[in-house]
C-alpha cells in the first residue's frame, strides 16, 4: 500500500477505494468537541450516527466516514480533499467540496481553520499541497519539501503517483514522452451575501454595497470572469494573502456565535497544467472549489436586529432552496436549481463529470437538538442522490 506520513499525524492510506461519484454525494460528518449532553452515540467501524431519543424515526444516520475529535485538520485533509486534488490530475475532473450545519457546528473552522498553523483548515492544506506540487513539478520531478512547516508533511509519495501517471496513461503515447510539467495556481474569492455576489479580493468590507458582481453565463456554464484571481506562488505569500481574505467576509456576533458567518464563502482553486512532449503540447484547466455554507438559525433564539434578521432570512432561503434541489434529484425530477446564485454555483458540479464532497459539521449538544436532526437529514437526502 501506498501511504502519506508526516509528523503530527499517523499514516493515512491514500489508496482507499474510490467511491462512484456519479451516484451520489460523497458524505462525511465531523463531531464538534462535546461540552455537554451529548445527544448522539458514534458507531467508527460502521460510520453510522445514532440518535439517542425514542421520539425520532430514522434514527441512525450513515456517512463514508465519521470525524471525532481524535481526527486532526491535516487527517481531516488528507481522507476528503486530497482524494479531490488527485482526480483533478488523475481523471481531469472538476471537484467541490462544502460544509453544511447549523449556525456555530465548526463548519468554518474545518475549512479555513483557527488561529494557530497547527489548526489550518481543508483550504489551507490545499494550497500547500498544490504549490508543493507546482514546486515539484518544476524541478523536473526531483523531491521538493513541501513548504507547509506548520504540519511538515511529505506529500511527494502523493505527487510521484500522479507523476507516474502522466507516464502511463493517455496522456504520453509512444514516442511522445514528456519533457516537462508546468503548473499554474490561481485563486478565485467571493461571497454570497443577501443574495448578491461580491469580489472578496477588490472590495473592502466598507464598501462591499456599493459594488456588486453580475453573474454571467458562457455556453450554459457560470462565468466568473469579473472576479480577479490572485497567482499562487509560494506558500508563505499565498497565506499571508488568504488570512486578508477571510477577514474580509461577511460575519458578525449573534447570541450563538461571536463570528457567524453572514454569507456563504466561496473559494476557487484554478489550476493550469501543461504537458509539453516530444511532438506535441497537452493542456489542462480545472477548478477545485469549496464552500463554507453559512448556518441556519431561527430568528427567535438568536434574538437578531433588523439587519441580522434579513441576513439569516436571505441564508435559510437559499439553503431551503438547495434542499428543494436534492430532493428532486432523489425524486429524478428537475431540479430547481436557478432559484438562487448559491444553487445555481452548486448546480455546475452535481453531474457525473464532477466530484461533490459533504461535510456535515455536528454540535452533538442537547441545546441544538432539533436543528442538529434536521441538518442530519439534509445529508442523508444529498448521500442518496
């Protein structure tokens, strides 16, 4: 078997079975760390959740893997992304992953992080891992350390599997070998707030209403082309970039939450790849993205103002929206999808040309009993489409 290994985490298989993403949504949950009543019994070995209540049916919940607190962000990383980045390269297909839960799950700490390197989201560990592999790549497949020192990682196992598969499959034909590999990283930032788009790299938080983002359409495809992109070259620059970029978003205190998401952030990775060969030239664009859903609430028990209220109004309708959506894809009907700009982005990935990932994040507390149940059933009805 072939395995990642680096120092903070145990050694992670990266051969796992591939999962047929053409039927369906490949679904996880991470468990918020307990600080009171837990309300749900975790069973690892067969990565079902179970409700502990005699007033709910259904009460087991399953998932292709279940996160307790004993995963860290790099394991987290590399058993969900990675699996995404490889098939960018391997099988030249779009991926998307997102996380979905109620207002204060961690859905935001999954994917961006906390303040300390070690607590570096999926994003981040991304990032590393592509500028890595640029830098790979452009030392004529020589080993490069990856530069990310906040984990120490060594994804070059990683890389060379792909490298090796430059090599054997249909890529390079017979006396046509590869001289060399260019790769080109590009990063995409907006947010959905209120229902309207905004460049997250051209517009200051002050003056974000007054500039807005018109969402285009090419050839039946989302164009983005009005956002800037940002070019990734090394990891400290491309860090230092997206830490202003995620301050930038939309948050604010509510009673459940002292930084709550106020949009659903909207992050691109845009990769080049360029095979030039003996005879002939081979080029490659593709797009990872990954979006940090903002939670639902109910008015009453955040006791939010005016200006709150709307926000949490325009949020829950587009995460209605979105589960009208997969229930008609469950249902084989057509899906509504042009209801909203957040429905109508993930609707250019659920097709069986794109890998959809889920992370359902979990506050296993008694307090969000009821809004837990419903989120768990949101990912069953997106794990069977």
């Amino acid at each position: 078997m072939n395995y990642l290994k680096n120092t903070n985490d145990v050694s992670v298989d990266i051969n796992i079975k591939r999962i047929d993403t053409k039927k369906q949504i490949v679904t996880y949950c991470r468990i918020k760390p307990i600080t009171s009543e837990c309300i749900f019994e975790i069973n690892s070995d067969e990565n079902v959740l179970k409700i502990k209540s005699d007033n709910v049916k259904n009460q087991d919940f399953k998932f292709n893997k279940i996160f307790d607190q004993s995963f860290t962000q790099n394991k987290i990383f590399l058993m969900t992304a990675l699996e995404l980045i490889e098939s960018l390269f391997l099988f030249n297909k779009n991926g998307l992953l997102f996380t979905y839960g109620i207002t204060n799950s961690g859905k935001t700490y999954t994917l961006v992080g906390g303040k300390e390197s070690s607590q570096n989201g999926i994003i981040y560990h991304t990032m590393s891992y592509l500028i890595g592999f640029k830098l790979f790549l452009g030392s004529e497949f020589d080993y490069v350390k990856n530069e990310d020192k906040s984990n120490d990682c060594n994804y070059n196992e990683s890389y060379n599997n792909i490298k090796n598969a430059f090599h054997n499959c249909n890529i390079s034909k017979e006396n046509d070998s590869i001289k060399s590999v260019e790769l080109k990283i590009f990063l995409r930032t907006f947010e959905i707030y209120n229902e309207d788009i905004y460049d997250l790299q051209s517009n200051s938080a002050s003056a974000r209403k007054y500039k807005k983002i018109n969402l285009k359409e090419n050839r039946r495809h989302l164009s983005f082309d009005e956002i800037a992109l940002y070019k990734c070259k090394n990891v400290e620059e491309t860090f230092l970039f997206f830490e202003k970029i995620v301050k930038t978003r939309s948050t604010s205190d509510t009673m459940l939450n002292d930084q709550s998401s106020r949009s659903h952030f909207v992050v691109q990775i845009l990769t080049e790849l360029t095979v030039n060969k003996n005879e002939s030239i081979a080029n490659f664009e593709n797009t990872l993205t990954f979006i940090d859903l903002a939670g639902s609430e109910r008015n009453k028990k955040c006791n939010n103002s005016d200006i709150k209220f709307k926000e949490a109004n325009y949020i829950n309708k587009s995460l209605t929206c979105l589960g009208r959506c997969f229930e008609a894809l469950k249902l084989g009907t057509f899906p509504p999808f042009r209801e909203s700009k957040l429905t109508r982005l993930l609707g250019e990935y659920i097709n069986e040309e794109n890998n959809v990932m889920m992370i359902l994040n979990i506050n296993p507390c008694i307090e969000d009993f009821e809004e837990s149940i419903n989120a768990l059933r949101f990912s069953a009805m997106a794990k069977s489409i």
